[in-house]
C-alpha cells in the first residue's frame, strides 16, 4: 500500500461554478513515485514530470494529484470529495500493487491535432464525413473518429503514414483511434 489515508484540508466554492466546490487534500504519503505508473496505465491524463503532477477528469471534476496533495474542482459536496477521494486511493494502490508488471512512463503522453494532420493525406477530400483532415485529427484526438474512418489511409503509398499514426495513437493512449 502506497497511500493510506488523506486529509481535506480547504474546501471553497468553485472559481467558474460557485455551487460545485474545490477541494484540497493533504496525502499521508507521497505518491510521486507512482505518478508514471498511473501515466502510463490510465487513458486521458496529463502527466507534467517537471513538477510532477497528473490531471485528469473523473466525470465533471477536474483533478491533479501531486506527490502529496489532491486538488479537485466541481465537487458537489463534501461526501462527494471524499467518495472520489476514496477511488483515487483505492486505484494508486491498485496501480502501486501491480507497477512491477507496469512499463512506466515518464514523459507527457500528449498527441495534438497538428501532429496528426502532419502524417494524413491532407486531400479535405470529406469521405471521412469531416470538412478537413485537420477537423479529422481533432475528432481521432477526442476518439470521436478510427483511422479505418480515412479511407486515403488504406491505401498502399499511405502505409508508412498508418502505421506512423497508429503508433502515435496508441503511445497517448487513444487506443480506440487507432482501429
């Protein structure tokens, strides 16, 4: 076991929503250690190693965990902070549990739309029923689109592109785009 326990040491109202809550927590342990480990198992995190933290959602709320606090935005109430507090812990332990079978990742696994329009055919030739490869790229960033949705990208000569892009895709964890 990683973290045993937490504290909720400030809870405000929300900047943007002033009737959901932020909500800070003091970690018993620090969790720095695991923070690659969850990068590198959990889709849709933003892991910043220079400080380091990992922001994710669960839901509404916007979370960052840090090596020793937990801050969370859109709470509902204090019930709710501590239900998903509870989810955090339970999961960097089942993380911290398994991270010897778990390859770590230690940079951002971040991909952005220009990185992908950069490896497309770039024809806007619509069959993927987007108006542009660039609109394409952004919906196969969201998993709103498969690259099987492209059809230039089945072609011979796009090959190299393919598997180019599925390797991006799945390096950020956008498995499902990478279909």
């Amino acid at each position: 076991m990683l973290l045993r326990s937490y504290e909720i040491v400030e809870v405000l109202p929300g900047v943007v929503d002033p009737q959901y809550l932020r909500v800070r927590a003091d970690l018993s342990d620090d969790i720095g250690e695991v923070l690659p480990y969850l990068n590198a198992v959990d889709r849709d995190v933003t892991y910043t190693p220079g400080v380091p933290s990992l922001t994710f959602r669960k839901g509404l709320k916007l979370i960052t965990l840090t090596p020793r606090q937990a801050n969370m935005g859109q709470v509902l109430d204090r019930e709710d902070a501590v239900e998903t507090l509870n989810e955090i812990r339970d999961h960097i332990n089942d993380v911290w549990g398994r991270h010897e079978s778990i390859t770590p990742i230690y940079e951002r696994r971040e991909v952005k739309a220009k990185d992908i329009l950069i490896l497309l055919p770039k024809t806007n030739c619509r069959e993927c029923g987007l108006p542009t490869c660039f609109a394409f790229a952004m919906a196969l960033v969201k998993e709103q689109k498969r690259l099987r949705d492209c059809p230039a990208l089945g072609l011979t000569d796009s090959a190299e592109s393919r598997e180019a892009l599925v390797k991006m895709l799945r390096w950020a964890g956008l498995d499902g785009a990478a279909e």
